[in-house]
C-alpha cells in the first residue's frame, strides 16, 4: 500500500526558496505547500526529489526552529 503522502507527486507543489537561503543560491532548501502536505527539497538538487511532511509535523519544525532562535 503506498503511503498517503507518496501519492503526491514533487512536480504539484510551487516551491518557494527558504527565507534564510543565500542570495547565491547555495546552502538553499525550497519548500511548497499543498492541503495536508508540505514537501522540502534542495535547491541545488531537485532532482533527486522531496521530503514529504504531514502539514502539521512541518508546521511544528518551524514553530520549534523559531523558538530556538529567539
């Protein structure tokens, strides 16, 4: 059975570059969001795909990153 996320080809997200990547374009992640789903991939390699995340999970990285900074 094909898990419910795998479902979900890299090629329906809009990815974005990540807000801290540099402006030459290395040390780049691009993310891309769709209804329950969020999936992370380098920039510098699309081509070996994405890293699928439920939406909340991804949310709770983020949330938990930004509490490490502050």
């Amino acid at each position: 059975m094909t898990h419910p996320l795998r479902r979900t080809a890299d090629r329906d997200f809009v990815f974005r570059k990540a807000s801290y990547s540099t402006s030459h374009g290395q040390d780049c992640v691009e993310v891309g969001d769709l209804p329950g789903v969020s999936a992370v991939r380098d920039t510098r390699h699309r081509e070996l795909g994405a890293l699928l995340f439920p939406s909340g999970e991804w949310s709770g990285l983020v949330a938990a990153a930004k509490r490490v900074r502050s």
